[in-house]
C-alpha cells in the first residue's frame, strides 16, 4: 500500500522545461560533450513571442523524444 501511495504521482509526469535555452559558451560545449543528440536552435530575437508557434512545435517534438535527445536554444544577439 505505501508502495503504490509513493509511485502514483511519478506516473505519467514529464518535466515542465523540455527545451533549454543555453546563456553560456561553456554551458553549450558541455552540453554538446555530454549528450548524444542535440537539436540547436539559434534565435535571432530577444524576444520569445516572436517565434512562439516554432518552440510549441519543438515542446512537442521534446516530448516524443524525451530521454533520446535534448533540444536547446540560444538568443544571438
């Protein structure tokens, strides 16, 4: 019984933050040596509104591919 009150609420729970967004150099070359897959996006803008419809679909992608390959942003400013 105390068994199946512990793992009910891991059941069917993903993380929240699928996508990264990487600020730093030496976080980005860390992530590239340490995870097989990586999908990079490189954003132009600042702001996150304008590419909202293109990080919804990369959410879902991170969804199926959880546990198989990460996905990161990163703002070039």
């Amino acid at each position: 019984m105390l068994f199946q009150w512990l793992a009910t609420p891991c059941v069917g729970s993903t993380p929240k933050n699928l996508i990264k967004e990487v600020k730093d150099i030496k976080e980005f070359k860390k992530l590239l040596r340490v995870n097989k897959n990586v999908l990079v996006l490189f954003i132009k803008s600042s702001s996150v509104e304008d590419y909202q419809p293109l990080l919804k679909l990369c959410d879902e992608v991170a969804e199926k591919m959880y546990g198989k390959a990460s996905i990161v942003y990163i703002f070039c400013e």
